[in-house]
C-alpha cells in the first residue's frame, strides 16, 4: 500500500442519460465542467447500470452485488444493514467516508457504512413504495406519471432544487472542514445530486441557456409496430397514451431536462473548485457516474424501467490524470464495478479478501490499459414489470429475457437504435439459445420469481401495519450541534476564528 491513500470524491447524477451529454457526441448540451473531466480522464463508453430503477441501482453499485443476491428488488426494497458497501471496505482501509444527497436506502439502516451523512434523502426509507406484481392493474398513486412532462417548464424554485443545492453546500462545507481541521485519513465524500430526474422543471436562468427550437425531438418516434408488451404495461403505468402528449409538451420536457444537466454541471463545477481551493485536488481520484438513464420520449417511453440504450447506459469517467492517461474505454461494464474499483484504489491496486460475494469486477485494468472485462449483467424487478427481466450486454449484442414476453436481441453495433429485434431471425437462433442457456446457468428463474413474490407480500404487510397508530420515521435526520457552531463562549473568540480560517495565519504576520 503507498503511503499516501488517495482521496475519493465520487459524483453522482440522479437519472442522467449518457447520449444527452457532449463527452458521449450531443451536440446542443452544455457541460464545461464535466467535458473538463473528460477530456483529461478515462471515459467509459459503454457503461450501464444492473437495475435500471433508482433504489435496486444504488444498492447494487454500493454492494458490487447483483439486485438478486441481496434482495434489492425494487424502490421499496429493503437494504440489509449486514450487507457490505464499499462505504464499509473503505472505512475499514483507514477511510473518513460521508454521504451528502440522494441514495435512496430503504430500512432502519440510513448509513450503510458512511461515518457522516451530511443531508437527508430525498426519497422515504419506508416500504410504502412496494411494487406488486399480483395486482398489476390496481395502479398506486406514487408511481410516475405524465404530469412531469405536461407541466414541464421553468420554474422559481423546486423541491429538488432545495435539495441540490443543500447537497453542494453540505459537501463544500465538508471540504473545507476536513483542510481545517487536519484530518490524516483520506476521504471518500460521496456528492449524489437529484437532477436532472423528474420533474422537468428548472429556474428560467438555466432553460434560457438552450433555444427551444434548437432542442432536438426523439429520435425513434413511438410506434406500435416498434413496441414490445413490457413497453405497453410501462406506459399503462405512468398513464400514457397515443393522445397524452403533443410535440411541444415533448420538447419543452427535453429542454427543461437539458437546464437540468446544465445545473448539475454547475453544482459540480462548485464542488470541483472548492476541492482546488482546499488544495485537495492532486491528491484526489474524481469518479462520475449515474444511476440509469431517462428515455425521454424515444419509443414513446419515458424515465427509465427498461433495458433499452436510454434507460440502461449512463455517463462513466475517471479523473485522475497523475496516474492513468486520458482515454476512452469501448467494452461494456457497469456500475456493480466501482465497489471492487474504489477499494482496490484504496489498496494500491490489490484486491482484499471480500465478506460478501462481489459480482462486479476492477476497472483497474481498463483504467491502465491493460485489458479488462467487455461484459453487463442486469437483473429488473421492479414496477412496470410482472416477472424479472434478465439482461447481459456483451461483445457488440444485448439479449433481454422475461417468460411473459418474446426475447429481445440487438446488434448494438449494426443497429444502435434498437430498431431490429433478431431474436426471431432465424441467422441468430444459435446465438439466441447461447444466451437462454447462460440465463438458465446463471438464474433459477422460477425461484427468484417466487423471491421477489414473497418479498413484497412481506414489505406490504409491514408497511401497512407501521403507517397504523404511532408513526416511527426511518428517514434520516442529520444533526447540526448548535452549541459548537460559529462564535460561542466555550471557546476564545480569536482561537475560533484561527481554527475557520483556511488558510491559516501565522501568528507573527506583520
């Protein structure tokens, strides 16, 4: 191990589709600070998520471990508080770990192995959001709906907008605290923003930063001809139809997420600087990912809930240009890699021996160079669907298989639209049944159907009965101790005001 343990500041956008960004060819969107990033990292062009649903993909990404593996259904699911993160592998390597935003924990467990956690969640840590496959028809209230693209447009202000900008204030104010007060451990601060998700609204500053008529359309159009069932029941879902939407909603939605991409931009710019200002910078490896995509509107989908390019792919780069040359990276990996990644980094390289069984793999050698894996593995339990949605991305093709419906297979090189399904060509009949055979190796699909059945026939009981009588919150409350904040008698007034001064002040200062 080298003697100095790098520092890791890990970016996070909520919802953020990699096609919509210029490091990935768009050419309308604005991103200075993150093109910045690029341009002297390792980009990852084939990067995607094991679960395109907020909940199951965060867990995942913090366990390295398939959603499966560790009950990581759904937006309901129930995040194990035995179940090792890389939060804990870090801690455990001599890490000071803190969480400031969204990671949307469900459980009595809101730290998940983070020494600080510097904001509450976003989203409730309760089961009340539990899906039920055995009453798909009964639609609950909380599921999307179309009411974010028909209200779609500026806005003064918004309940993610008070969230991000607590998150980039609670991480700049960590920075400063960990210069100021001479931490020795290294840190791995975790910034996870909530834009450029749903709501498609977003103050008139950032909407005026595009021309509405320069905003492009989707570019594969709903069709019924083009849609497959498990499209349909996800429209039937969030309550779209052939005559829901018109051009303009669809465009002002578009726009109104392209501001957003350009406000996480600026928060994260704002991180960056303060990192610089904290003389923090060179010492720090700099990781930005997402945790799934948006279709906003191609194929007439919306938000994520599918394996299509859209919903699954996100943005992936590393910044560390004083120890791997810029680079882009063509084989696929996902998000299931960074645990092994972060903590292989934290270890100079060497793998530990894992607690739990980690199914994601090093980037270490794409970051270097040296090889690496060309492989995604993904698993989708979540709303929208009625059985799980398996999927393995490898090579140039990605074969989806759910028992309800007719298979999905796409030469993503040939056709990186998705528009022709070759599961039914009779030239890909072999490879189609390669891929069912490694399914059929890989999961015991009648088991984890019945799995993800019980499971939410549990989490409806216990969320219903806990909602009855006496309300106890699982939601994280951070605390703030007043009585050791900014001037107080407990302390000298000038010894206070030395220890808040970064840069310090020599005392014979003439």
């Amino acid at each position: 191990m080298t003697a100095k343990q790098p520092n890791i500041l890990f970016l996070m956008a909520d919802q953020m589709t990699a096609s919509a960004l210029p490091i990935y060819g768009h050419p309308l969107v604005k991103t200075p600070h993150l093109s910045r990033l690029a341009a002297e990292g390792v980009v990852f062009d084939s990067a995607y998520c094991n679960s395109p649903l907020c909940a199951p993909s965060r867990f995942t990404l913090m366990s390295g471990q398939l959603p499966s593996r560790i009950g990581g259904y759904d937006n309901a699911a129930d995040f194990a508080a035995d179940t090792p993160t890389f939060a804990h592998y870090l801690r455990d390597a001599g890490y000071t770990t803190a969480l400031s935003g969204k990671m949307h924990f469900c459980g009595p467990d809101q730290l998940h192995g983070f020494e600080e956690r510097l904001t509450t969640d976003i989203y409730p840590a309760d089961y009340g959001w539990v899906v039920d496959w055995e009453d798909f028809e009964t639609r609950p209230s909380y599921y999307h709906n179309m009411s974010s693209v028909t209200q779609a447009g500026p806005c003064v202000r918004s309940n993610q907008l008070d969230f991000d900008d607590e998150v980039t204030f609670r991480a700049r104010r960590f920075l400063y605290d960990y210069v100021r007060n001479g931490e020795r451990r290294p840190f791995c601060l975790t910034v996870s923003l909530t834009h450029p998700h749903d709501p498609y609204t977003i103050p008139q500053q950032y909407w005026d930063r595009y021309s509405h008529d320069d905003i492009d359309m989707p570019r594969v159009p709903y069709s019924r001809a083009l849609s497959d069932p498990h499209s349909e029941r996800l429209r039937h879902v969030y309550q779209l139809n052939e005559e829901t939407l018109g051009d303009e909603q669809i465009r002002n939605a578009r726009h109104a997420y392209y501001g957003a991409i350009s406000y996480v931009d600026d928060r994260i710019g704002e991180v960056l600087a303060t990192l610089k200002e904290c003389g923090l910078e060179e010492d720090t490896i700099i990781v930005f990912s997402g945790d799934h995509g948006d279709m906003l509107g191609e194929r007439g989908l919306w938000y994520k809930m599918s394996w299509f390019e859209d919903s699954a792919r996100v943005p992936m780069l590393v910044h560390a240009p004083g120890r791997f040359a810029p680079r882009r990276v063509a084989e696929s990996v996902s998000t299931m890699d960074l645990l092994p990644t972060f903590v292989e980094l934290a270890r100079d390289g060497v793998a530990p021996e894992y607690a739990a069984p980690i199914d994601g793999r090093s980037l270490l050698p794409h970051l270097t160079g040296n090889g690496g894996h060309d492989e995604v593995i993904g698993e989708y339990l979540g709303e929208g669907a009625i059985a799980p949605l398996l999927m393995i991305r490898r090579g140039r093709y990605k074969f989806v298989h759910t028992a309800p419906d007719p298979d999905q297979l796409f030469d993503l090189a040939a056709d990186p639209l998705e528009l022709n399904n070759l599961a039914a060509d009779p030239a890909h009949q072999g490879l189609c049944q390669e891929f069912r055979n490694e399914m059929a190796s890989r999961w015991d699909y009648g088991r984890l159907y019945h799995d993800v059945i019980a499971s939410q026939r549990r989490r409806k009981l216990v969320a219903r009965s806990l909602m009855k009588g006496k309300v106890t919150a699982w939601d994280h409350q951070p605390v703030f101790d007043a009585s050791i904040q900014y001037m107080r008698n407990i302390i000298d007034l000038d010894d206070l005001e030395r220890r808040a001064r970064f840069p310090v002040v020599s005392s014979d200062r003439p």
